[in-house]
C-alpha cells in the first residue's frame, strides 16, 4: 500500500498534525504509467486510471490543456468545470464545450462555475486570449450544453463519492474550488492533490507582484493554500519557460485529426494574438504545462515551500510568497536542505492603528504545497504536441 493511500484514511490536516510531517511525496500523478505504443490507442481507459477534474477558463492555453488531457488515456476526466477568468463565464463555458466535442469526449459532464471572483470584480484577459477567448480561433457553437449542477456542487459530489481518488486540476482562478471547500468542511481531507497553474515565486505577470489566476481571485487561492489539501504548484517560474514556436505550430499542422488541427488553428491564433498585442514573447503553454505536470511529474524539478497570498496589498494583491529554511532572514535559513528549524513564518510588522499581529503567521514550518522550480521544456514539447498530433 503506498503513503498516499494511507495518508487517506485520515484527513491531510489530520496526518500533518499528527506527525508534524512534511509532504514527502514523490510522486504525485497516474497511477498507471503509459508506454508510447499503448498512446496509439491500446490502452482502454478504465478502473486504475487517475480520476481528476479540470477547472478551467478557456483561454487557448486552456483549450491547449483540455486537449492534451482528453488526449491522455491515464486519465478519467470526472468533469470539466468552467469558471470565470481569461474572458467571463458566458465565454469559458461554451469553450470549453467546444474542446469536449472537438476531441470527441462529450461523455464528459462540463458544469457553469463562478461567474466572478469571490470578493471581487473581474478582471479578463483579452489582451493575450482575445474577445473570443481562444485568439480568434473559431469554432462551431457547441451541441452539447451543461449539466444542471454547478461548479462547486459537481466537485462536491464527485470527490465524495471516490474519497482519496480526486485530483483537481486547476487552469483557471481559483473560485470554484474555493467556493466548494467553504461549502463542505470535509472535502479537503477527501482531495487527493490540487495540481494548480498558479502563482509565482519570482515576479507576476499582471503586475509585478502576481500571476493571472492568483490575481483574478486572491481570497480563493488563499482557502485553497490554507485549506490542507496537498498543493502542486505549477506556477510562472517554470511555465515561462514554454514557449510555442512556429515549429510547434507546424508539426500540429502536419497531424491529422480534428484534435491536431483544432491544435493548430489555437496555436496558430496565440501567436497572431501576441504578435498584434505586441508582445515580444512568444505564447506560453502555462496551462498544458500544469496537465503534463500531472502526467509526468519528472518533466518538472520540485521543492516544497509554506506557500500563502497576499490578499489585502494596494499593488502586490495575488502575489505568492514562498517560505522555506533557505528563503526569508538569512539568520533562519537551514544549514542543510534537509534540516526544518522551527523557522518563523513572518508577515508585515503590526501597525500602530491595529490590535491584530499579523508579525506571525505559523511559528513552525510545515510546507503545504510542491512548487515547480525547474523544468524540461523539450520534454514537456515532445509530450504536447506528440500527443496532440497523434503521433505518440
Ligand atoms: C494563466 O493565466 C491565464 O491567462 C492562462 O490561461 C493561465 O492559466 C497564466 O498566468
Ligand atoms: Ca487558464
């Protein structure tokens, strides 16, 4: 029996609590390993196979993350749930219809979630996803509509029906999610992992401080850092280091199949999308990124941090701050990588005006997520668009 399903019997915050322990889980993703001739179609997808549930706000590199995920026989996608972000609700729910339809999976219930930020306006991208969402790309209305449950109830149920099973992908601001756990005090003790595209430990890209889905929604992400579930964080220290080329573009072209041209076309559009925006860079694939992070953890390097958000900053709401023995005062940084002193985990000094201390936030570090700190683009590439073109 491996420590993930003995870590379920218990809530995570129970076994935290209990041994004082840090997340020493390697591995985080399927359950089954896939060879290269089984992603020709041998593998059936069945019982054994990695339940998850993606939680998006498509976005192309979110179309590019669904395809690639229905493209990827390790997985049982329970459900596809749509929340408001990159363009709002009435946008990101038929979108992400279109990609269930596109890759032929309309077996897959897709629900409405949030159509704002908890405590927040919204703020959308255009700019990098255009007024469609998907770059421009277009693509026939979608046949299928919603299931009637929305978002947070569909999470609900399907998490407490395979309790330990579930792990939540998320591609989008973190709404959904965090208005399901604020409904059920029991659900983060039943979540396997949230594996997010999310966050950053070295500057945003909304402003300087946060990355986009943090930043859309900050109160969310901060119930979901706080909520005990284990965290992976697939954040813009390594999906920067994505970026899409012409090559890319052209091998999608190349395959065949609705999904490789659907592909194309998404791809296509991002890069005629940043070019009229300006954008020096190339498109990332933040979201597929965070998909093949899941499939494959080894395509990303790890380290654990105490990571939280920082929700009440005039410019710095949604920014990440990741605490560890060798970030912070340099009097409490560990000797060694393996040594957890009882480091204090500082916030802003308390004001004059206030009662509350908000000087420390834990006086003891645990780590609650696995952040992504190093990738292997050329890798991750060979999966996306091997997958996508079919010809893995
Ligand atoms: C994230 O923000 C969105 O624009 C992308 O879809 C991705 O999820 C990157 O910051
Ligand atoms: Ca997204």
């Amino acid at each position: 029996m491996d420590l993930e399903q003995n870590i379920s019997r218990m809530t995570r915050r129970q076994f935290v609590t209990a041994t004082g322990a840090l997340f020493v889980l390697d591995s985080f993703g399927p359950r089954v390993r896939v060879t290269r001739g089984q992603l020709s179609g041998k593998l059936e997808r069945g019982p054994g196979l990695s339940r998850v549930i993606i939680d998006t706000d498509p976005g192309v590199d979110d179309a590019l993350a669904l395809l690639l995920a229905m493209r990827s026989p390790e997985l049982k996608i329970e459900a596809i749930t749509a929340v408001a972000g990159n363009v709002p609700l009435e946008l990101t729910l038929p979108n992400a219809l279109r990609m269930v339809e596109i890759a032929g999976r309309s077996e897959i219930p897709v629900a409405a979630g949030a159509k704002a930020p908890l405590l927040r306006r919204l703020v959308t991208a255009t700019y990098v996803h255009g007024e469609n969402g998907l770059g421009g790309a277009a693509f026939p209305e979608p046949r299928t509509t919603a299931v009637a449950e929305p978002a947070a109830e569909l999470i609900r149920s399907i998490v407490k029906k395979y309790p330990g099973e579930v792990t939540l992908i998320t591609i989008g601001p973190l709404t959904n999610v965090a208005a399901a756990l604020q409904s059920d005090s029991e659900l983060a003790g039943r979540v396997r992992r949230i594996v997010m595209m999310g966050g950053s430990l070295s500057g945003g890209n909304i402003t300087p401080a946060a990355e986009f889905n943090i930043y859309v929604d900050p109160e969310a992400a901060r119930i979901v850092f706080q909520s005990g579930m284990p965290v992976t964080m697939v954040g813009l220290d390594v999906t920067r280091r994505t970026a899409l080329t012409e090559e890319h573009v052209r091998a999608l072209e190349a395959g065949r199949g609705g999904v490789s041209q659907a592909a194309a076309a998404l791809a296509r559009n991002a890069i005629e999308q940043h070019r009229r925006a300006g954008f020096a860079a190339r498109p990332n694939m933040h979201d597929p990124l965070a998909v093949a992070a899941f499939l494959d953890s080894s395509l990303l390097k790890w380290k654990d941090y105490y990571v939280d958000v920082e929700t009440r900053g005039e410019l710095t709401a949604g920014e990440t701050l990741g605490y560890s023995p060798r970030t912070g005062g340099s009097e409490q940084r560990s000797a060694t990588e393996k040594q957890f002193p009882n480091l204090l985990i500082r916030g802003s000094a308390p004001t004059l005006a206030s009662s509350e201390s908000s000087s420390v936030l834990r006086d003891k570090f645990v780590p609650n997520a696995k952040v992504a700190v190093d990738v292997d683009s050329a890798r991750f590439f060979d999966m996306l668009i091997g997958r996508l073109s079919g010809k893995q």
